[in-house]
C-alpha cells in the first residue's frame, strides 16, 4: 500500500474516520480537521500528541503546519525537528537533541532521557552540567545550552516513543486506505466484527450511507451469516445480525435453503 495515497489523506483530512483505528474518537474528528494531515509524518505526530500533557501543543503544532514558521532551538537540529515544525514530539528527539547539542552518545542521551522522565533533581543537575559542557565544545554559550536543557525537559516529560506511534499510524493509515478504496468491503468487515453490538451496527450503517453505500435489508432466501459486499456499493446484511439469530440457527436456515 503505498504511503501516498491522496484519497487516505483525504479520509483524514475530512474526518471520515468511523472504523479508522486510533481516530474514530469526537476528539481526534476535530483534531484532523484542524490538522489536515496529508503525509504519513503528521499521522504519526497525531497519534503522539492525542493524549493529556502533549495535547497543549496541538494549536502550535496545527498553526505551524499551515504556515506559521517554525522556531528551531539551534540551527544545527533543524533536520532532526523539521518533521513536526519545530516541536519536540518523540523521545527520540529528545535523544538526537542531546547527542548534536550536548555531545551526548545515544546511550547516554537514552539515559538522559529515563532522568528526565524520572524527574529526580539530582540526576538532572548532574546532567544538566553534562549536557552544558558538551554544547560549550559545540560553541554554545551556558546560558543558551541552560535554556535548550529547559525545552528537553519540557518535552521530556511529554515525549511519546515515535516507533510505538509509527507502529498505530501505520495500521490507521492502512485502514483509511481500505475504506477509501474498498468502501462496500472495508465496512461490510467491520460490520461482521460487531455483530453482536447493536449500538455499533447503528453506527456503521449511517456511516455507510454517508459514504454513499446501499446496505439491503436481510432476506431469508439470500445473503449468509456473515455481511459481505456484493459491489462497491452494495452491502449485503448478514443474517447473523439479525438479533436473536445465532450461527447455527442461520446455518441451518442455509442449508435448507
């Protein structure tokens, strides 16, 4: 599946997300529209910043993707923050940060970063001292390093890991893409996946028609169990949706039938 798919983007940037995993939430619908997101980078972003504490920074992170300039603590970590416009997201980048400024290795910065989360005054001091040495042998003044070592800390304290974020993005990307593209299959699945939750089939069956989908109604003498598409806009009920209907009983319907 390829990563730039317009019409994926286009599910996000809509919010037509029902059965999109990670962004069917009223929450994440109003983030999307706000976002815009048309690159697989921002879906990452969003899942990272979907949660109390780094939800502050989604105006900032909204207004910079559609045009504010991003400000860059230190020209030197532009490549390492361009990505998200400037703002510390991911643990990761707090580690790069402490590596190129600090002249911290990766396993030292992993180290500053598990202090940071931690918060234990006397590890950050420590570190604090280390990380203002190493920027001084870069050409950073103390005081800029101090305030470069106060934004990590910030961040620190909100950093998502990026590969666990990439990891839901990539199954969220995946699914807007099913939709987007196989909308009579992708939704006549998620319907046979709740079958048994009346409130959920409600829901998915509006959705369906919003998306321009025709759902038949169940027949005895046609369709099986399971809901199925019978085009790409044609979704034939399962009789296993039938409330008060059982595997069985449906199969025993069929086999007479």
């Amino acid at each position: 599946i390829p990563l730039d798919d317009p019409a994926a983007y286009r599910i996000f940037s809509s919010a037509n997300t029902t059965a999109v995993f990670q962004f069917e939430s009223r929450g994440m619908r109003d983030l999307l529209k706000r976002a815009c997101p048309d690159r697989f980078e921002d879906i990452i972003a969003l899942v990272a910043l979907y949660r109390p504490g780094p939800m502050e920074l989604i105006p900032e992170f909204c207004d910079r993707k559609h045009g504010k300039a991003p400000d860059y603590p230190d020209p030197r970590v532009e490549s390492i923050l361009a990505e998200t416009y400037g703002i510390m997201v991911y643990q990761e980048q707090v580690m790069q940060m402490a590596q190129i400024i600090g002249g911290y290795t990766l396993g030292a910065a992993d180290l500053l970063r598990r202090a940071m989360g931690k918060k234990k005054p006397e590890e950050m001091a420590q570190h604090r001292g280390i990380f203002r040495d190493g920027a001084a042998k870069n050409g950073i003044t103390a005081e800029k390093a101090g305030k470069i070592f106060d934004l990590m800390e910030k961040f620190a304290g909100y950093g998502f890991n990026k590969s666990h974020a990439a990891a839901y993005a990539l199954v969220a990307y995946q699914t807007a893409y099913m939709k987007a593209h196989y909308p009579a299959a992708f939704m006549a699945a998620n319907m046979s996946a709740m079958m048994d939750d009346t409130d959920k089939l409600h829901q998915f069956r509006d959705d369906a028609a919003d998306n321009g989908l025709k759902l038949l109604a169940p027949d005895i003498n046609a369709g099986v169990y399971r809901f199925g598409p019978l085009d790409d806009k044609t979704i034939a009920s399962g009789r296993g949706g039938v409330k008060g209907t059982g595997e069985s009983a449906v199969g025993a319907v069929l086999k007479a039938r």
